[in-house]
C-alpha cells in the first residue's frame, strides 16, 4: 500500500499531463461540495428571507393612503395634504390553517399581549385573508375567507358598485359576490377589493378577479363569481389589521342607540 501509494505521487507530482487531471477532478469535486452547501445554506435562509418579506410588506401595508384619512380641517396644510392614520398592521404567523372544510379556520402565533382583538381583519401578501374571532393571552384564531358565515363589503374596483363577499361554491379559490345592482357594469376580469367601510377592513385590499357573470330571470342583481386573489393552502405570513379610531366609532354607535332606543318611526 506504501509502495503504491509513493507510485501515484511520482506519477502525479512529475507527470504534467497526470497533474492537471488530477487537479481538475479535485476542483470539481469541491466546486460540488461548495454546491451543495450553498443550496443547503440558502434553503435554511429561506424562513428569514420569508420573515424578512413579511416584515417589509408590513411596512409598506403601514406607507399605503388606504390607512390615512385626511385631517384638513385640523391642521393648516402647507404645500400638502396633512393625513391621520386610520389603521396599523401587525405581522402574524399562520401556524396552523384548513381550507377542505365547510367551515375554516386559521391560528395566528400573536395574541392579546400583542393587542389583538376579535373582529380584526387579516390581510395576505395577495389580499383578504378573514376576520379574528378568538384570542388567547399568545394565540388569536381567525374565520377564514373560506367560512360559509364570512362576509365583507366589496366594491368593484373599475365602476365602485358595491356588494357583499359570500363564499358558498365549496371550492377554496372561488367565492361569489352578491347584491351588486343588475344595471351595473361587471365583466370578466374586473378586479373587486375591500370597501372599507366597517372599519374591519382598509378600503382598496384585493379580493378577487371576476370569473364568471350571469343574470337570472327575473332578478335584480348579477350573479358573480371571483377567483379569489388569496391562496389559503400557501399562507404562511399574514398582516392583523388594527382600525385605530374602533373604540371610539363603537362607543359612538352604542350611546346613539342608548339615546333613541325609545324612538318611534
């Protein structure tokens, strides 16, 4: 073993041509090893790099106009618009979701000591998420997009008629809009988003592109299919939606039908 092992230096330590081919076997199998680390180390990055997104979508979620309401009549306005923040985002880790269900639901990795509450709304890099119906001191649960009692207001982004989101077609990338007015102009391919108006949601998030229109005899309103904007089965980050101005509107709303509960038509 010695002897042969001596033989195999001398041929490759005074044979030029033997020399070069040894090297370049012994590159390419680093070049290899170094291949595969790298694809190892770039696949463990990819839970940060993911994080990493979610955290700057957050951000941009926080820049948008759709959570800004303008305070004019508050402030002088100098050279441009003055704005309040209506809404603040949260990042949330989906840890847990279904979608084959009548009824579905997700579990968030952020709850009350986060400042989560019921009836906060969930948006997805691609659009409406649902709404939370459940929190813990760490966990919150939310209702799913895909949940036969879930519904928001929509709004037609091309013409702004207005709707209500229904999901009854048990097929997690289809849902349906209703109420939206027969003399209105829907077509395939039109793009329905979040109205905003009950302050769960913030107006202008995507819900769906239209896939199918049809009017029954004798109705007043279209019948609507989208192909929803969010895939629930990929869902691994989503954006807590906290309406700052919630308590005060809900208070409002409370003292107003305490006052005129004995009101008469």
């Amino acid at each position: 073993m010695v002897l042969q092992a001596f033989a195999f230096y001398l041929l490759f330590s005074t044979n030029n041509y033997h020399n070069a081919q040894w090297s370049i076997a012994t590159n390419d199998i680093v070049g290899s090893i170094y291949e595969v680390r790298h694809d190892i180390t770039s696949y463990a990055g990819l839970k940060e790099q993911s994080l990493q997104l979610a955290k700057e979508i957050e951000r941009l979620h926080k820049l948008h106009k759709s959570s800004y309401a303008s305070v004019e009549n508050k402030y002088v306005k100098i050279q441009d618009t003055v704005f309040q923040q209506l809404y603040r985002t949260l990042e949330a880790k989906v840890i847990n979701s279904t979608t084959g269900k009548q009824n579905n639901y997700l579990t968030l990795n952020k709850g009350a000591k986060d400042g989560i509450t019921a009836d906060m709304g969930l948006i997805g890099p691609q659009g409406l998420v649902g709404k939370v119906v459940e929190v813990s001191e760490n966990y919150s649960t939310a209702m799913s997009v895909l949940h036969q009692k879930f519904t928001a207001t929509v709004q037609s982004k091309r013409s702004g008629h207005k709707g209500f989101l229904n999901w009854n077609s048990n097929n997690k990338r289809t849902a349906s809009v209703e109420d939206v007015a027969r003399h209105a102009p829907v077509l395939v391919g039109d793009t329905f988003i979040t109205r905003g108006s009950g302050g769960t949601f913030p107006e202008g998030a995507l819900v769906g592109i239209v896939s199918k229109v049809g009017t029954e005899e004798g109705s007043s309103y279209h019948d609507i299919e989208i192909t929803l904007s969010t895939d629930h089965d990929a869902l691994e980050y989503v954006f807590v939606v906290m309406d700052l101005n919630r308590m005060e509107r809900l208070e409002l709303e409370q003292k107003t039908e305490e006052s005129h509960a004995s009101d008469s038509n």
